[in-house]
C-alpha cells in the first residue's frame, strides 16, 4: 500500500515552503517563530545576572514557547491510502 499526502495541493497554492524536505505553512511557521523568540527572551531577561541562570533561564522560556506554539499550531496533514499493484 502506499500512502498519499494531500501536500501536492498546498504545494500548488503557494502558501507553503519547503523546510527541511517537508512542507510549511509560512503563516503557522512566523507564528511559532514569533512566540518562541518572545518567552525565550522574556525568560532570559527577567532570570537573575548570576553565570549560569540566563542560560537556564533561556532554555526553560524556548521549551514554554514551543509547548505553546505545539498547542496552539495543529497538523495539517492528511494521509490517504491508496491500493497499488505491486509486480
């Protein structure tokens, strides 16, 4: 059996571009950037100005913002299966 993806017809339309060999929605893909960079640089800067903590601090915020982005952001992805003779 072979799967078919239904990302030939975003492919048509324009609204994606290809990441990484797969397909992404520009939209979802700024939103994501955009949230991530937010809680990461809102954790990095409120984290006290000891040595390690604005590393740690920094993390922990990229971690939140991809946590949100994952909820927030949902596949778009449909799989049919289609029958194929094999020989």
């Amino acid at each position: 059996m072979k799967k078919k993806t239904t990302t030939d017809k975003q492919k048509q339309t324009g609204e994606n571009i290809e990441v990484w060999a797969d397909l992404v929605n520009i939209k979802d893909l700024v939103v994501a950037l955009v949230i991530t960079s937010v809680t990461t640089l809102g954790a990095y800067f409120i984290a006290p100005n000891e040595d390690p903590k604005p590393l740690f601090f920094g993390l922990i915020g990229a971690l939140i913002g991809f946590v949100i982005s994952s909820f927030l952001i949902k596949p778009k992805r449909n799989f049919d299966e289609a029958e194929s003779e094999e020989e």
